[in-house]
C-alpha cells in the first residue's frame, strides 16, 4: 500500500483524570511512529463502564484540554462527547476518515491493558483494517503477552511502545485525593488545580 501523506495518532482514552503516564506515551508515540500530530479523543460514554463509574465528559474533555495546551502537536476532540449512544472506537476511526479524506493514516494509541480486550469490541474485523494500534505499555508489561492472548490477524496490526511514565495511573490519582494524599508531579499543575477547584474525586462514586 502506498504512503499516505499525513500519520494521525488517535488518543483514546476515558482520561478520569488525564497524567504525565498519557502525556508521555502520546509524545513518545508521535516520536517513534513519524506521527503528524496526536488528538486526545476523550470517551464520551465509555461501553465498557457505567456512567455512574465515571466523572462528567466536559470536566475530563476541560481537564484533557489544559493538559495537552503546550505541545503544539497533540489537540483534543470532542467527537466522542458530542456522538449521542456509546464511544464505539469504529465509529470514531470512521468518522476520523470521513474527516480528513483518503490521504490520512491512523494510529490508535491506547494502553496495552484495553487492547488485550479487543476481540470484545465492536466490529473489531473492521477496526483493524482502518487504522494501526500503537499499545502503551506500563513498566512489567512485555510485548509477549499480546502474542499470547490475541490472533496474529491483529498483533500484527499491534504497535508498542514502552512508558515507564505509565507506572502513574488514574485510578491512583483518584485513591490519593480520596485519601488525602498528594497528586502533585504525577499530573499538569492546571489539571491538579482544576481538580480541587471543582472538587472532583473527593467523594466516591465522582
Ligand atoms: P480503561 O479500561 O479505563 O483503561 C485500561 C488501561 O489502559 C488502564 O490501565 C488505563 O490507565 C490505560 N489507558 C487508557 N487509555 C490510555 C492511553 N490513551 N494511553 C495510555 N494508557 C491508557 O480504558 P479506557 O480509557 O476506558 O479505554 C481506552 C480506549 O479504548 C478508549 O478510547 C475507549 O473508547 C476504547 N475502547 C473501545 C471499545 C469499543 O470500541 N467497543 C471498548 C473498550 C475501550 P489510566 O486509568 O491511567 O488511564
């Protein structure tokens, strides 16, 4: 297949709250991988989580928005807020294309954890032959396990890349601020402050 002329990086994540681990796999993607630019696509309405489990789109879209604010490589869309049902990556993927036309490759760009379930998403057949996947991986993770556990018809389509950065996780963040604990340096200061302006994550379910 010939080049195409632009690499996008899709970002996809629920990003409840977005960190250094996220900030660090997307620019090491758009590094390694020659990618134009990356656009973080927080899930609107995640299918794999209730929306009682997760905090309100405009505060994760606002919070992945003030992150990401000083590369000018990498752009937030709400596409997947603003798509009424449920955040099915093959719709996203699609209408990425519909977008920007022929001439784009894809990169879907998430953390090895989700893509081990890929076989249960929707229309994963023609998923992997819209876009490639680049797998962040958290520090113990090796690219065997991925081998192991999924058809080659899609490893083969499987990117990795290693995030030490990814030892920060979101699920942390919200433990710590429940418990009292400090989140400072394992996210943008903006984000940290929009989180205690807006008292998100201090009680539990958010
Ligand atoms: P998740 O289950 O919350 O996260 C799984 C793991 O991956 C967590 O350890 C998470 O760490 C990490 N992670 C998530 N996004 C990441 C990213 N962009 N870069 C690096 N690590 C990341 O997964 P999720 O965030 O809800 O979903 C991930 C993506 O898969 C989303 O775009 C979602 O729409 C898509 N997805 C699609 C389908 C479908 O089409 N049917 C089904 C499931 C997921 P943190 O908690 O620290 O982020």
């Amino acid at each position: 297949m010939a080049n195409k002329a632009y690499r996008y990086g899709i970002m996809g994540g629920t990003f409840d709250p977005i960190h250094y681990g996220h900030l660090v796999a997307a620019e090491a993607a758009r590094s390694k991988f020659n990618l134009d630019k990356v656009i973080f696509v927080p899930s609107g309405r995640p299918p794999h989580k209730s929306s009682t489990e997760i905090t309100s789109p405009e505060h994760r879209y606002l919070m992945t928005v003030l992150a990401t604010i000083t590369n000018k490589y990498f752009e937030v869309s709400r596409l997947e807020l603003d798509r009424s049902g449920y955040s099915y990556a093959i719709d996203t993927v699609r209408q990425f294309h519909q977008h920007y036309g022929a001439d784009i490759e894809l990169f879907f760009i998430t953390g090895i954890d989700a893509i081990m379930e890929i076989l249960t998403w929707k229309q994963v057949d023609e998923l992997i032959s819209e876009c490639q996947f680049i797998a962040a991986t958290r520090p113990g993770y090796g690219d065997q396990d991925v081998t192991k556990i999924l058809p080659e018809k899609i490893t083969k389509k499987i990117l990795s890349i290693s995030v030490p950065a990814l030892a920060i996780s979101s699920t942390d963040i919200r433990n710590r601020i429940i418990s009292n604990e400090p989140i400072k340096y394992l996210l943008p200061e903006q984000v940290e402050d929009y989180i205690y302006k807006h008292k998100i994550y201090h009680t539990a379910p958010y």
